[in-house]
C-alpha cells in the first residue's frame, strides 16, 4: 500500500513524466537546452561513484609550446575525491569530505586543510564534473547555450557556458554524450590560457575502495597548512 500511495503523489507522477520526455526526445534527436540539462541533472542523481581517466592540454597565450597533464580521478558523493597527476609531475589531491590533502612525492611535500576553506580558495570555476549541483550551480552562475554537433553513432551536444558576473573573465564548453550525459571532454579558455581536458574509460557507480580517500603523510614529509 505503500507504493502505491507514493505512485499517487504529483511529484513522483511529474519527475517520471519529465524523465520519460526527456529520454523519449533524446532517442529521436530532438533535445533543447532544458532537455539536455534535464537528463544531465537525472544522471547525476543517479551517480554515487564515478572515476575516469583524464589528460589535459595546456595552451598558454603567447607560448608555442603546449603542457600535458594525465591521470586518474575518484569521486565519491558527498564529497570524497581522488585525483592522481601522474604526468608531467606525480601529484595527489585527496579529500575525505572534511580534509584536504595535495601531496607531491618528489618535493616532499604535502598541503592539508578543510575542504570547505580549499573549495572556496580554488581558481577555477566549481562544476567542471558533473557531480554534486551541477547543474543547479551552472544554471545560477552561467549563460547557458548549446549547440548539437553530431547525431551517429552518439549525439553529442555542446554546452557553452559564460560567467554572468564577468563574461569577459572566462568560457566554458562541455561537450556531452547522450550515451550517459556525462561531459567527454571540457574546453576552458581565458585570455591567458586555453584548457582542453579529455576523459576516457569513465565508470559510473562501480566500486571504489574507501581507502583511496584517506591520506597518512609517509614518514619525512613536510605538512603545509592550506587554511
């Protein structure tokens, strides 16, 4: 009887009507702006766990030569994440949703803080993986535009998003598959930089070991403190 009560209720009756819609247009090709949001908002309350493999190209203004960055990435909701740079320099970013640690093998070193005090002291812009208020924080902070690229074998839509407080300051591109909505690839471009980050071999809710999101520094390390 249960069940049947909470089938009854609007809001059930409308979230399965705007997910049935929303997958129903996709299949046919024909998703707006608001669909695609929508079915990236359905997967990313779907998403416990998500991990990918990643390599960023670093292009900075006036310099011919390009950086690399490759490795690994762990998220865990709330907020656990994992994220190993293994080229051009080994690096790990750690949080077990309280505390922040970055810790660099060679020099020694690792930085330690709360979280909370780190995300608020990142430079980049929140929501670059669509995993906690995705969403909620792109529609809020940017100008929202897409353009749709291919439809064989998998759509792919472009999300175009501009700061609203200063457009000028940077641009935003996620590129998203309609295979699980989820971004393939990012593109962030400023006048100082442009930053083409591509992930591959995405797994969505498999497992992940707890421990990855803990950090014991090995015994001769420097401790920085973030905060």
């Amino acid at each position: 009887m249960k069940k049947l009560r909470a089938l009854r209720s609007p809001y059930v009756l409308g979230a399965f009507g705007l997910t049935f819609l929303s997958l129903i247009s996709s299949a046919f090709g024909n998703i707006d702006l608001s669909g695609v949001l929508e079915n990236i908002y359905i997967q990313e309350n779907r998403t416990d766990t998500l991990q990918f493999n990643f390599k960023q190209d670093i292009q900075f203004s006036g310099l011919e030569s390009q950086s690399t960055v490759q490795g690994q990435a762990f998220f865990q909701r709330p907020k656990k994440l994992r994220i190993v740079k293994k080229i051009p320099i080994e690096q790990t970013t750690i949080s077990d949703g309280k505390k922040m640690w970055i810790y660099t093998p060679s020099y020694k070193q690792v930085w330690e803080g709360k979280w909370e005090g780190w995300l608020k002291g990142v430079s980049l812009p929140k929501g670059l993986v669509p995993f906690g208020n995705f969403v909620e924080d792109l529609k809020n902070n940017f100008d929202l535009t897409l353009d749709k690229t291919t439809s064989t074998p998998v759509s792919l839509y472009i999300l175009k998003a501009v700061p609203k407080e200063n457009p000028a300051e940077f641009t935003l591109d996620f590129l998203i598959s309609a295979e699980n909505w989820m971004p393939i690839q990012t593109t962030y471009h400023s006048e100082t930089a442009t930053v083409v980050t591509t992930m591959t071999d995405m797994v969505i809710n498999g497992p992940v070991d707890a421990k990855i999101f803990t950090f014991k520094s090995p015994k001769g390390t420097e401790v920085l403190k973030i905060n």
